[in-house]
C-alpha cells in the first residue's frame, strides 16, 4: 500500500520559494508518491531542481482559478480515482504554511496507527458565522482547516469520496469555497459514517483575548507553544508587529531544527520587507576578497563624480576589489568632465556632465536603460558631509566601501547563487548608530513624497506603504542592485519635482532614498544588508528608537481630541494602524483596526 500527497503550490510571482522545497524534502519520507499541483508557472529549472531531487512523482500545471479545492479536484481525477485502491493515505496539503519545524513522522504514524480515525488534520476551526458579499449570514459548523488533511483508505475508496471531489466547482470568490468546500468537507465525510480528530482541537481552548477565533493565524503563541508542525504564512503576516513576536522566534531557535531564513527570507517578500523580527536575518558578514574574481556576471557600476578629488579613491578600490566591470561616470560641469577624462580610467565607457540639480540621483536615472544590460550594478557617489565636520563625511564614505566595495565578490556570489536577491545594501554608518537614523517622526514628514513616487510606479503596482518602526534604506544611496528589480523606479521623470540647492531635509530625493528596498519588494525581490562590523544591528536599534516615538505620538493623539479633528479621520487612522497593537489604550480600538490592517494585507 502507498501514502501519497496531493501538494498544491502558488507563488504570485511565479517563483518556487525555497520553504517549498524544504517542505517537500522533510515529507518526501511519508510518501512513496506526491503529486504536485502548480496554480502558477514553475519554470523549466525549478521543475528540474525539484525533480533532481526526487520531489514529485507526477505533476500538474493549470490556471490559477478555484482555489486549492478545484486544484485537488484536477489532480485526483488526473491521477485516477480507479487507482486509490492501492492507496493507503492520500493526504491534501498546499504551500501556505511553513515547517514542518519539529519532526512530523510520529505524528503521521501515530494517527496512521489509529484505527478509530478515518481522516484527520493539524487544526479545526469552531462553528461560526460568516457573511459573503451581497449575500445573507451562514452559520459554519466545526470544521479541519484544509491547509492539511489526510484520509485513511476505507475513505479515499469510499462513494462519498468522489462525490465530493469529482464535483467541486471553479469558484471566484474564497468565502464560497470556504463555506461550501472546506468547512462542508469535515460535515459530508462524517455524515458518511466516517470519525475525525486533529492534533489541536482548538475548540477545548478559550480565545477571549483573539481578535477571531482561527488559531492557525491569530495565536502563534500557543501554535509555538504545543509545537504545531505546521505554522502559517498569514499568522507570521499577522503577528509581524507584535512585540513578541521576536521572542516567539528566539523560542523556535532553541526548539526547532527548522531553518528560520526559510520564513525570513520568504516574508521579507511576500509581506513588508521591514518587520524587526526580520531584520537580523537580512544582515550578512560579507568576507573582503582582494583580487579574486569569482563572478561571472556582468557589472556596470555608475560613479556621480561631484567631488572629483575623490573619484581616484573609488575608482582604486573598484579596480581593487570588484574585477571585470565597466564604469559610467557623470558629473556637473563641462569642466569637471574634462578633469575626469583627463585621468584616463581604462575601464570608463561613458563620462556625461550637465547634472546640475538632483545631486547622483538625476544623472543615475538618465543611465538606467543603458544599466538595465548587466546582471548587476553598483551605484556610488563622491560623498562628503558639508553640513557637518570633515569626519563625519569621511566616516560615511570609508564605511560604505568597507560594506559595499571591499566585499563586492561576495556579494556578486549572492546575487549569483540567490535569483530572487534583488538589492544589496549598506549596514547602519557608524556615525548614525550614535547619532540615530532617521527618526519616525521625521519619516512621517517624507511620506507625502513617498506616496507621490509609489504612485507613479507601474498600475500593477496595488501594494501600499505603510509606517513603520523603522525604514529600511541605504544610507546614502549607494548599492548594488539586479537591473529589474528597479527598473520602474529609474524610469520615472522626477525631473521637476527635485528642488534647487541647497536642498531641503525633506525632499522627493530623500523619499527615493527611502523607497529602493521597497520598490524592489514590490517587485518581488528580496534584499541583503551587507555588516558593519562596528555595529551590532543598527536597524533594530532604530526600531526600539522609534517605537517609543510611535507611543509617544498615539498618546498625544488620544489625550488631544482636537488634533484628531486636525489630522483628519484618514491620518488618524493612518497613525493608528501604525501602532504596534500594545500601544493601543483599547481593546475595541485594536480590535477594529487591527483588523482592517490584517484584510488590507491579506487582500494582496
């Protein structure tokens, strides 16, 4: 007799997620067969990576359309259901969840060994009413949540099998397939005469203090806690800003042998890129290789030489460190351009001068398609600090290239070995991480600018910015980066929204300063922050800066009704929904809010 394991997979970005095969990899030893359904693309080399590793036996791609129901549906008539005779399990799982992160073989024989359960699962749901849209309340009865089940043979072999699966229909609408599908699945098989059970019954434990009572995404304590297999994507979305939640991955380091850079890496794509729990997983130790070229790849790097007293400098350490590349350079004045070809670099292809607003941003922009040719490129300023001392400037800039330039081989060999890296950037400078980054106040005054650059961005672009702890940027604008993941971004005109020197602190170019990281998200690529070794995290210590700021900010909000008037109901709740959730002085608030921030997000 042989398991088998119907997987449903779904990426928006038609990528196979590294998780996804981790999962596949720990459940491989559970069954001789699986059956891998794809509702999005999967290319030629994913399909060849899964099946190097013997991770499916057959294989299904289709639309995505009906939800994971209809795809289990197709994979089961596809595969035969005169063929389940010789099934013992047949288990139904899709990709939404991580893990497992605690070994799930005992689980699986324990209930395989378990001759009064039929079909079981990880987590239930209790009865409860839910309303469709322009349709009238129903009430759903108890239920296994669908994201894991498992049927015993004297089931799969079953008339009410087929009855169930030959005839599920392609829905549109999630609430339908909820109510008709999952929620009547645990109803019809155990109106056939059929017993269920589940790991958790979440039905023997009280949810007073949830906003609902789904404990597969609203309780990721106690999920931790009991050391569920399982856990899902959305409650890592949910509890993304909750103080505890740092706490909840430090317990799942000490337990689990689960990789943890598996959901880091996977959240910091699929929901915003800047949540504290994740930040350290983002920052590298990148080592400095001296003269050895160890990619492939071709590099473009783009110099705004300002300061041309300082280009030699850059240019030493480009030679130095990064091997083959081409460089582009632009500056101000016709006669500054004739400095720099009068210095002769070998690797030059092109020197442009004219620039004389928009500091390195401008003329960056004006070379982006002629950049969208490499596989990555760098892009540096002559940075000095004129509104501070010489050290301060010097400081920036020596630190930069001891994070971006000296480790540049390194960190080609990440962008080579991870093709969803979309940017890297530079640590915290030294000088910010006594002086503090960027405040949350002061970030608040940018977002105007930022909202007016994110608009402009491609129409297919329906992800909005939210406020957060702390922005994840590079401090100065100097990266690298994979061409498309900021293409729309440079293609943009902001010509005339880019003020005159001297520049204001907050300004269109201080929001695109601010937005790399995001538009790259946005565009379905993750981001590396290459150490500073001075530092110990400086994002995080952002975070515990501004957060005190953002309690601050909500209590002068709630003690002064007149300023709610002022701000407005959208910037009220816009600062609200800002909050971490134990800032909030009441339940109802949190609840409410809390909640439409959750359904923006899950919309997506």
């Amino acid at each position: 007799m042989t398991n088998i394991l119907f997987y449903v997979h779904y990426n928006k970005f038609d990528k196979l997620a590294d998780h996804v095969i981790h999962q596949l990899e720990a459940m491989r030893p559970i069954y001789q067969e699986i059956y891998l359904i794809s509702n999005s693309k999967l290319s030629q080399a994913d399909l060849e990576k899964l099946s190097n590793k013997g991770l499916y036996n057959h294989f299904l791609q289709r639309d995505n359309i009906g939800y994971d129901f209809s795809a289990w549906s197709d994979g089961i008539a596809a595969y035969g259901y005169d063929r389940l005779n010789e099934i013992n399990n047949l288990t139904l799982m899709n990709d939404t969840c991580f893990g497992p992160f605690w070994d799930f073989k005992p689980t699986f024989d324990k209930f395989s060994n378990n001759k009064t359960v039929d079909f079981w699962g990880i987590t239930n749901n209790r009865a409860h009413t839910v309303r469709p849209e322009n349709s009238h309340s129903v009430l759903l009865a108890d239920h296994i949540q669908s994201y894991f089940i498992t049927f015993k043979h004297q089931v799969i072999v079953d008339k009410s099998f087929q009855e169930f699966f030959g005839n599920i229909e392609q829905l549109d609408d999630v609430v339908q397939v909820i109510i008709r599908y999952e929620t009547a699945m645990t109803t019809h098989f155990e109106a056939a005469g059929f017993k269920s059970d589940v790991l958790f019954d979440t039905r023997k434990v009280p949810w007073d203090n949830m906003l609902t009572h789904d404990f597969s995404v609203f309780n990721l304590p106690t999920l931790i806690q009991k050391k569920i297999p399982f856990l899902k994507v959305k409650a890592f979305m949910t509890w993304s800003t909750h103080p505890q939640t740092p706490l909840l991955v430090n317990k799942l380091l000490q337990t689990s042998n689960y990789p943890f850079t598996l959901v880091a890496n996977h959240m910091s794509v699929y929901d915003y890129p800047d949540r504290p729990y994740l930040i350290s997983y983002k920052v590298l130790d990148m080592p400095k290789l001296e003269n050895i070229e160890v990619s492939s790849m071709r590099i473009g790097i783009h110099l705004h030489a300002f300061y041309t007293d300082l280009v030699q400098e850059f240019v030493d350490n480009f030679d130095q460190f990064v091997g083959e590349y081409d460089l582009y350079l632009t500056t101000d004045t016709s006669e500054k351009k004739q400095q720099l070809e009068a210095m002769a670099f070998p690797r030059v292809k092109q020197i442009v001068s004219g620039f004389t607003k928009g500091r390195d941003v401008l003329p960056w922009m004006s070379l982006s398609e002629t950049l969208s040719d490499y596989d990555v490129v760098g892009h540096f300023h002559t940075k000095k600090s004129l509104d501070n001392d010489w050290i301060v400037g010097e400081s920036w800039r020596n630190d930069i290239t001891d994070m971006l330039i000296k480790p540049a081989q390194a960190i080609f060999s990440e962008f080579a070995s991870h093709p969803e890296l979309g940017i890297f950037i530079n640590d915290v400078p030294t000088t910010f991480n006594f002086n503090y980054g960027p405040s949350y106040i002061g970030e608040r005054e940018l977002m105007p600018f930022k909202e007016k650059l994110w608009g402009q961005l491609n129409a297919k672009n329906t992800i909005g910015l939210q406020e957060s702890s702390t922005t994840i940027m590079s401090y100065g604008t100097m990266i690298w980066y994979r061409p498309k993941a900021l293409a729309d971004l440079l293609a943009l005109d902001i010509t005339n929204d880019v003020p005159v020197e001297p520049l204001p602190y907050t300004s269109i170019l201080h929001a695109f300063e601010r937005l790399l990281v995001y538009v790259s998200w946005a565009n379905g690529y993750d981001y590396r922050i290459s150490k500073n070794e001075s530092l110990t995290n400086g994002f995080v210590s952002n975070v515990a800066q501004n957060n005190m700021l953002r309690i601050e900010a909500v209590n002068v909000l709630e003690k002064d009704k007149g300023l709610y008037s002022r701000l407005g109901k959208k910037r009220s709740l816009k600062l609200l929904l800002s909050m971490p959730k134990y800032t909030f002085r009441s339940f109802k608030y949190l609840t409410k809010y809390t909640l439409l921030s959750i359904k923006s997000r899950l919309r997506r």
